[in-house]
C-alpha cells in the first residue's frame, strides 16, 4: 500500500511474479471453523454497536438544546412589533 504512493513509475519497483500457488499448498486450504465466523460476527456487531453509541453521544444532546430553547422561546411573550413573536 505505501508503495502505491511512491513517485516512482512502476517499471523501476522491483516486483516479482509469483506464478501459481504451489500445489502443497493448495491441498492445506481448509474452511475456517464455525467458532471464528461467529467470534467474527460478534467483533463486527460490538464495533458497530460502538459507532452507534459515539453518533448518538453527539445527535442526542444536540436535539434536546433545540427542543429547549423552542419551548424557552415559546414562553417568552411575543414582542408587540411582530407577528406571532418570531423572527
């Protein structure tokens, strides 16, 4: 990936094709277990759950200081200049 920022043009990086996978090590290629896609499942879903958590730190107390000072707004009497008391 940091090679992907150098400012070298791409002939001059020193790359190797690596050809095909060797054969023994296709023959050690095994399903993972149904233990680790649910402990991976549950690492996602808390991680997730986290990021909820953080939004909502910042939307909550932002929605209740515009819904109290409408109703401080609401209990000051309208100025006679205007109508209905907003502006």
């Amino acid at each position: 990936m940091i090679d992907d920022f150098r400012n070298e043009p791409p002939e001059s990086q020193n790359e190797e094709d690596a050809g095909e996978p060797l054969g023994a090590l296709r023959q050690l290629e095994q399903e993972p277990s149904p233990n680790f896609l649910i402990g991976l499942r549950g690492k996602i879903h808390r991680r997730s759950l986290a990021s909820q958590f953080a939004s909502f730190a910042w939307e909550i107390p932002v929605r209740l200081l515009t819904e109290i000072w409408g109703l401080l707004l609401d209990l000051v009497p309208p100025d006679k200049g205007t109508k209905g008391g907003r502006l």
